[in-house]
C-alpha cells in the first residue's frame, strides 16, 4: 500500500502500540488501515492414491513444486476457490471433498485451507503460472524442491496419517525459520 484511499497522501507503515501490529497510517488524514490476513484456498488432489503437484513458473519458489492454491477471490468460496485453481494450474477438473488443514502463516498475513479431493480425470494442461503438472506416489515427492512449508508440513501430515488409515483435521501455525526464536 502506498497511497491513502481517503485524500490520496502517501501512507506510512507504523508499529501500533499492541505488539506486532504494523499498519499503514496515513499522516495527513490520520486514518489507520486495518488489513485483514488473506486466505488462500489449496487441494490434495488425488488419483489412484497418487497427489497433484504443479510447478512454479513465477516467483516466489520459481520451479518448485507445490499444491493448486491461490488467494480466494471476493465473493468466491473456498472450496469454488480451490476448484479454480486446479483448473487454472493443472487444466484438470476436482471433486472437494471436505476441508483437511488450516495454516496460519502470520509473517505473510495469511490464512489457507487445505482440501481433500478427487481428480476428475488426469489430462493435465498447464496454465500461465506453472511448467508443469504430475501425480506424485509417496516415494516419488521431490521434497527437496517443495520449498513452501505450508505444502512440506500439511503433505507431510497428511501421508503419514493416510498410512495409518485415519485422517483428522491439521491446524498448523507457519513461523519461518528466521523468525524463531
Ligand atoms: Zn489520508
């Protein structure tokens, strides 16, 4: 944010009294922005056990492989959200099943859910933001090129108890590594 939406003035980044709380304030008018965390909205869609990557033609983690996900449009569900970026990212078609994870990664300002789903079919076409769309078995995941840890952790969850034969519900609470303690 630059500009105030109230006189046009330039808009400062100010620390609030509580802890953590920066926002943009503007110095002629004195009105302070609220912003709200986004949320984003991602997929493990599956297919005879197998799970859809795609890879990252844009920045950030240019090349590395990552769920269908993307910001949830206003006016769109979550589930509606997800089910469009699968198509946008991989060309395919998903049936959602039910929300599996909920991440909250404070240091972006951002909330995602995590579905389950099933693919439709298995004809992948890549749009603008990926190079590439595959199914993945457990044994094949390139973890070292799955660089967001919200995709590592909740995959990693997931798989683990998708072995055990009981999926539960993941809530999870992403602190970069810098930033800890
Ligand atoms: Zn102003």
């Amino acid at each position: 944010m630059k500009y105030c939406s109230e006189c046009g003035a330039p808009v400062v980044l100010q620390r609030q009294r509580s802890a953590h709380a920066w926002r943009y304030v503007c110095e002629t008018c004195r009105i302070v922005f609220y912003q709200a965390p986004r949320l984003a909205a991602a997929c493990i869609a599956e297919w005879e056990h197998r799970i859809l990557l795609c890879r990252r033609a844009v920045e950030p983690e240019f090349g590395c492989w990552e769920l269908p996900a993307g910001f949830v449009a206003s006016g769109e569900s979550a589930a509606a959200a997800a089910r469009r970026e699968t198509l946008e990212e991989a060309g395919v078609g998903v049936s959602i099943d039910r929300p599996y994870a909920l991440l909250h990664i404070p240091s972006v300002n951002q909330f995602r859910v995590v579905y389950l789903a099933c693919l439709l079919d298995t004809t992948f076409r890549t749009g603008a933001e990926t190079s590439d769309a595959r199914l993945f078995a457990e044994h094949e995941i390139p973890w070292e090129k799955v660089e967001f840890a919200t995709t590592r952790d909740t995959l990693r969850h997931y798989l683990a108890e998708r072995r055990e034969g009981k999926l539960g519900f993941f809530f999870a609470e992403i602190v970069p590594a810098w930033l800890d303690p």
